[in-house]
C-alpha cells in the first residue's frame, strides 16, 4: 500500500496531531489493561524525540455528552507513567484551552487532549468539528488502528477536509505490514481458523476467506450450525438455524474450489455451561439431547493441528469453545500452544486477532510466541473480510 513514511516526516517544532487509541478498560479510576498505550508508546517517543509538539487525539468509551467519568485525565497519567516522561492534559479537544495548551508547547512536549467523543459531532463525521480540530496541527499521524474502522471525524475528515500531511504511525504500520504479508504475499498453503460464537457475524469473512485460503478450520458454536448444515444432531448446543441453508452452500462453494474445510469429529458435550460441570467428549454422531457443545474435542484437536503442520501462513479469529470455562478451554489452549510451537520452529508465519482471540491467547501464554497479535478487534476482523477501513484509506497517498 502507499503511504508516506514517518522516516521522511520532519517534525521539528511541528504539532503533530497523533490519533492513539486510549480506549482502556478501567477499574477503580485507573487503567486496568494499557496494552494499547504500550503499543503506541513508540510513535510518542520518536515524535518527541524528533523535536515534535507531539498532541494526543482520542475517543474513550460512549459518553452521552462531557461526563467526567469518561475523561482521559487519569489516562493521560497512565501514559505518562508508560513513556517516563510528563504528559500534560487539556481539558477540551478544540476551543481556547487546547489552544492555549498547544500554544503553550515546545518541541518534545506530549499533550493529551480530552475525549473527543464529548463532542457529539465526532461520531457523525462532522466536517467543521474535522477542521477545528486539524486547524491545531501541522501534519496527523494516525496509530489507532483498532479505531481504523470507524468513519469519524478524528480518523477520517480531519485529513480530508485540511489536507494535512498524514502519516500511519509505527503500530498502525505493523498491523498493515502483517495482513499484507498475510493475504498479499503470503507462504502458502494458507490456513485460516474462524471460531467464535456466531456465523451471522461472519458471513463475509467466510466468503472472502474461500478466495484466499487452502485450508479452513472452522470451530466455536458457529461449528455447530456447520455441523447441523451436514445432517448432524447437535443437542441443545447454539445453532442458527436461518443459517443452516448458508452454512450448506459455503461448504459446497469450499468443495468446488477446491478448499479443505476442518470440522469437529468430536467434541466436549456437557448439560450446562459452568466452571468444571461434569462433561464427556463424544462423536459427533453421539450427541444426545439435552447435551451442549461447549468444546472440540481430542480427536479434532489432532486433525487440526495436523492441517496446521501442513501450511506455512496461518490467520486466526474466533476461540474453538467456551474457553472462558474450565475444562472447556482444552481445545484453544491445545492449538494455541501448538501454533506457537511451530511459529517458534520457524515451520509457520501466525497472525491473529480479534477481541476474544485475543483474551484465548492471552490465556495460553502464547502471545508473544506467534508472529503477530492484533488487539484491533473490529477493525482486525474488517481488515480479514477484504475491506479498505476508512481510517486507513486517507493515509494512502497516489504512487
């Protein structure tokens, strides 16, 4: 893709509007998971470094109006906290008080300005709030790309009402680097996993995935329709069943291209949903009907990392089972280690990503052990269906 480079940026004395996502989950009026601080950390410091005026831009949660429980002030302190250095904070994102803080910068200054979502006009994409905020800046850098998604006015309209120059920064980079070495110019044979509770949510994915994979391991309650698309008695297990007709024409489609489609042979049934309920594994042709399907089981966690040792590029969305509930975590937490072992023995490239995924992976502790790991969520998983996300297209530049 084209884009200008951060290597060519020259920031010096600049302000550099930087939108960062510090969307975080709090608990007791601190941050409870600065994962995505982290990740941005970098970009602030190089920005800074550089001799920058380096102003933080970002949304927080889904106020109705400026409610002080969804400031950024005590956020702002957590990334001070992460970059050992002072960020200073402005109680408005437009207006006379982030102009007088912006004013009142020099180069290697950090601002963080608050919430932009306090601001009704953001979530509309309102071109005139777009040109208040980029009249505070010289150039944007965008390294929010779990926001990357969303057409709002500080990921989209700010560049294309002002013709700022903009730039990804270094996280959104990685992120774009991964699913393009993923999809564009991948090692094949490629495996895709989708797993998760629903197939509804992933219809587009599948559809694209078929075009772009040899190999796809479908698992998570979605299997379940699959597995009722095939004749198969699934219990009381989750099952859309308006979709039955949909799953029986994505697994003829898969057939006629020539695609390998992993199911569940057998899975792990219990009659409740709770932390260690009694449960048995069973064929997939042995479930009774008041029994669940709450897991794969331990033949289908062979055959599936079988497939997985015959590809070279793996891309993964969705959990195989309940993996928030002992003992029905087994499945991912197999598969998750084995990913990671074949990663580390260099036999294969991995990317995930994903809300759930991510929270899966995390429980496995193998999440720096796969090649790429992506906490953008939505965006992750727009990004898998083929789509250009609106945050990621201003930033692309005619070559």
């Amino acid at each position: 893709m084209p884009f200008r480079s951060l290597d060519d940026a020259d920031v010096t004395g600049k302000r550099v509007l930087l939108r960062v996502d510090l969307n975080v989950p709090m608990r007791d009026g601190k941050v409870a998971d600065s994962t995505r601080i982290k990740e941005s950390a970098p970009t602030i410091i190089e920005l800074a470094d550089k001799g920058g005026k380096v102003i933080l831009l970002s949304h927080f949660g889904r106020p109705k109006g400026s409610d002080p429980k969804y400031s950024l002030r005590p956020v702002a302190a957590q990334v001070a906290e992460i970059l050992h250095r002072p960020v200073s904070f402005a109680a408005d994102c437009v207006g006379p008080q982030a102009e007088a803080a912006i004013a009142a910068m020099n180069g290697g200054d950090i601002l963080c300005l608050e919430n932009t979502r306090f601001h009704p006009e953001e979530e509309k994409n309102d071109r005139g709030f777009a040109k208040e905020l980029a009249a505070l800046g010289d150039l944007f850098v965008d390294d929010a790309f779990s926001a990357a998604h969303r057409e709002h006015a500080a990921n989209t309209s700010i560049v294309t009402v002002s013709g700022l120059p903009a730039y990804p920064g270094r996280a959104l980079k990685t992120e774009l680097d991964a699913l393009e070495r993923a999809f564009e110019r991948p090692q094949r044979p490629v495996a895709a996993i989708v797993g998760g509770a629903k197939i509804s949510t992933k219809l587009e994915l599948l559809g694209h995935l078929l075009a772009k994979v040899e190999i796809l391991i479908i698992g998570g309650g979605m299997a379940n329709t699959f597995l009722a698309a095939q004749g198969k008695a699934i219990g009381s297990s989750l099952c859309e069943k308006d979709l039955i007709t949909a799953a029986r024409d994505i697994l003829v489609t898969a057939k006629s291209r020539g695609r390998e489609i992993v199911l569940p042979v057998d899975v792990v049934l219990a009659r409740q949903l709770a932390i260690n309920a009694p449960s048995r594994a069973a064929s997939v042709d042995d479930v009774g009907p008041a029994e669940i399907i709450l897991d794969i089981g331990p033949r289908t966690i062979a055959h599936v990392i079988s497939a997985l040792a015959r590809a070279k590029t793996l891309v993964w969305n969705g959990p195989f089972g309940a993996f928030e509930y002992e003992p029905f975590d087994n499945g991912t937490m197999e598969v998750a280690e084995a990913v990671a072992e074949l990663t580390a023995a260099g036999r294969l490239v991995s990317f995930a990503g994903g809300g759930d995924t991510v929270a899966a992976l995390n429980a496995a502790s193998v999440i720096g052990r796969l090649t790429h790991v992506s906490t953008g969520g939505g965006a992750f998983l727009e990004s898998l269906e083929g789509k250009t996300l609106p945050g990621v297209k201003v930033l692309m530049v005619e070559g």
